[in-house]
C-alpha cells in the first residue's frame, strides 16, 4: 500500500504541475516526499491475508514471520485484539449514491457516477415516473476491473459514445464505452492531479477540462489524452482566486471555462516539514472566502485572473457543486448543494448578483443537489440529488417550488442514506452516545 501512495503522489508531482520546473519537482519536491513517507515512519498493519494466517495458526516448522500470508510473531502485541475479528455492528448504505452526472440527447440516455460504490448507471431519458420502486438501470457498471473508486464528474461524447469519469481521490480519469456493462476494464485511462472533481468535455476543440480540489486548478487536456499526458494547458495561481474548485464547464461557443468553487484554499506542500513549497515565493497562509463561480478564457494558461466572478450574498451560493451552461437559454445552472437549490444566472452575470430564477423547496424533491444537466431535446432539466437516492426530472424553465415531472430512484421511496462521503477518522461522544464521522 505504502508503494502505491508514494507512486501516486510522485506522480501527481511530477506530472501534473504545468509551469514549474520538471527537474526541480523530481529532484527535489519528490526526493523530500518519498523521505517523509518511509515505512517506519507509517505504522501500519503488516499486509498478509488473514485467511492464510489462520490456516497456518499452530504450525511451528517454519518461524511466522517467515511465511507469507502470516502474521508476524507477537503482533499486534500482548492483550491486543487483532487478526480476523468480526465488527460489532456496520454502518453503510448499500444502495448507490448520485454524484456526477451528462445527458446524451441525442442517443437518449443518462450517465450517473455512484461514489458510493464505485459504478456507472446508465438510464433511458424517458425513465422515471411517480413509483416508489427502484428504476432500473439500463446498464450498470460495476466491479473489481472498472477503475471506479470514490468518482465524481462524469462527461459524455455522443459522436465516439463514450463516457468520461473522474476519480476524486486517486485513480485518475477513466473512459467506457455506452455499451459497457458489469465488470469490464476502461477503455483508456489518465492520470490527473490528486483530488479532481469536476469534468467538462469540449468537442469543437477536443478538449477536456478537470478541476481538482488540492491543485486548487483547471487542467486542460486533449481528448485523447492517455496514461501520463500532460495537460496542455493549464488556470493555477493566486491570480486565478480558484479556491477548492468542483463544478466546471469548458464552454466552446464562447471560449470561456466556468469552476464553481467551495472558498477554502490552502497552499499544496509537502508532507515533509522542511520541504520546499510548490508555489513561487513565500509561504501563503491558507484562507476561506465566499463561495463563487469564476470564469476564465479558455484558452488562457497560467496564473491568469478570471475575466468574471459572481460572489457574494444576492448570489445565493453555498457549496456550489455540478455546473452547466445552456448556450441557446444564455443561462448558467448550478447545483447549489448548501440551500438544496438550482440557481440560475444569465451566462454572462458578473458580481454580487442575485440568479434569474431559482428552483426549490420541499416539493420539488431536490436535496443535497449534487450535479445539473439539460436536455434541449426535451426541454428538460435534470438533478441528481446527493442527499437521497433520486435524481428529478422538470421542465427545462421550471422555477420556485414545484413537483418534478419524474423521479428516478436508486432505492425505494424513503430508503435511508449514511450520508458518507470520503469518511476519514471517527470519535465517540460518550455525553449523546453518538458517533460522529468527518466527511
């Protein structure tokens, strides 16, 4: 495991930051990285199979530790529960859980990525109604060979019909084909800064655009790009005022690239105290803003300024999540997790304004809204819901607290959800008798 993190974060090093010099992040940034991840500096579980070391439980020819599969002698120490010891109690969902989301009008479908786990559903534009049962998918990506993990953005290309998405947390961006189902490997794979969330597919110029979280950037590729491809271009510095990017929209009719952006920012480091920072200068202290959305050219590169930005009170925003643009309504709709909204801006709103229109309230189904899509075909406007097991379908000029026209369901109608999403550590208050778990 420790081998897999230090490749992956070398990688990402290495790789994926455009504009700094290539030999000093080797050289360097890497060379103080792998030194503040050596093994005995980790404490971790010895990695044998349990299942192995039961079996050899008692057998003394050999010393354990010698075996493989076998746990060492003396771990994990005297009165230290330890081996394959079964939970008291599991808390999970095992239903998916809507998070990144494309429509295809044209071959009449819709892609949602489950975080959850980890798998690519895919139903007709038609699906959904008023039933309380699951809707079946009409295929389902699922498995051990897919390359899913905790995913996000999910991007769509209806000419070659295939389907884009983006691991959050390592795994880098993965491509299936529409006819993909069950448990079948990616057609193509690439490696994209640790942390990405948003996608967003340009087929004019062939162009794929993806946010990440901890470069505090937009990384341009080519469409094709593969394996370790560099991106081509390339919106990162303290100019741009990205702070922890999530939704973006690459917008080829008017050469612009939308992020929609939570407000925290932190200086990239590395784990090592006295490395050196990854950005020119002095040291930065981290910060949180307002949330906003920011627009950039986008065929600008580097630390460039955005050419608009709606922030502030009027704007509504509050952790704005999936975004997109709707060129022929000059509109721009964004998935305002915080208010359990769908905001909607003219294309071209610039400062602290208030959105055109806003869709919400207890009737329309909408919570925790997690990603936005509208199918001009149909004229009708989608969300996938984070909060429960829903996505819901409107009319596309849908506004203030109305029922949606459709509902499709991952599970029955009032089927719980844990609420986890990249679950780290976890503590007991004793006082409520509750757990709580850091998201």
């Amino acid at each position: 495991m420790v081998k897999g993190v230090v490749v992956l974060l070398t990688g990402l090093l290495v790789l994926c930051l455009p504009g700094l010099r290539q030999e000093t992040i080797a050289a360097k940034t890497a060379a103080q990285l792998l030194k503040s991840m050596e093994p005995e500096q980790i404490c971790l579980m010895p990695p044998v199979g349990y299942q192995a070391a039961r079996t050899a439980a008692g057998a003394a020819a050999t010393p354990q530790a010698e075996k493989p599969g076998v746990m060492p002698a003396g771990w994990p120490g005297k009165g230290v529960p330890g081996g394959d010891v079964r939970p008291a109690r599991i808390v999970y969902d095992p239903n998916p859980t809507y998070n990144g989301m494309a429509v295809d009008p044209q071959n009449g479908i819709v892609v949602m990525s489950d975080e959850n786990r980890g798998s690519l559903l895919t139903y007709d534009l038609k699906n959904g109604g008023q039933d309380k049962a699951t809707t079946d998918p009409r295929r389902h990506v699922i498995g051990g060979k897919v390359g899913l993990g905790f995913i996000a953005g999910v991007a769509l290309d209806p000419v070659r019909r295939e389907i884009y998405t983006v691991n959050n947390d390592g795994g880098g961006m993965v491509v299936h084909p529409y006819d993909a189902q069950g448990d079948v490997a990616p057609i193509r794979k690439l490696t994209v800064p640790h942390q990405s969330w948003g996608l967003s597919l340009d087929l004019v110029n062939d162009e794929l655009a993806v946010t990440s979280q901890q470069y505090q950037g937009i990384s341009i590729f080519k469409r094709t790009a593969s394996h370790t491809d560099r991106p081509i271009r390339s919106i990162r510095g303290t100019e741009t005022k990205l702070a922890d990017p999530h939704g973006v929209f690459l917008d080829a009719a008017s050469d612009e690239v939308f992020a929609a952006n939570h407000g925290n920012w932190t200086e990239m480091r590395t784990y090592s105290a006295d490395g050196p920072p990854l950005l020119p200068g002095e040291y930065i202290p981290g910060r949180f803003e307002k949330p906003s959305i920011r627009v950039y050219r986008a065929s600008s590169n580097g630390n460039v300024p955005p050419i608009r930005t709606i922030q502030g009170p009027q704007s509504h925003l509050a952790w704005p999540m999936g975004i997109t643009v709707d060129d022929d309504a000059k509109e721009l709709l964004v998935a305002n997790y915080g208010t359990d909204q769908i905001l909607i801006f003219a294309k071209n709103a610039n400062g602290d304004v208030a959105p055109q229109r806003i869709l919400g309230g207890d009737r329309t189904g909408i919570v925790g809204p997690i990603a936005v899509s509208v199918d001009r075909k149909s004229n009708e406007l989608w969300v996938a819901n984070y909060g429960d097991h829903t996505a819901v379908v409107f009319d596309r000029t849908a506004s203030g607290n109305v029922a949606p026209k459709r509902i499709i369901r991952n599970a029955p109608a009032g089927t719980p959800t844990a609420g986890f999403t990249n679950a780290s550590a976890a503590a007991y208050d004793s006082k409520r008798d509750q757990l709580l778990v850091p998201n």
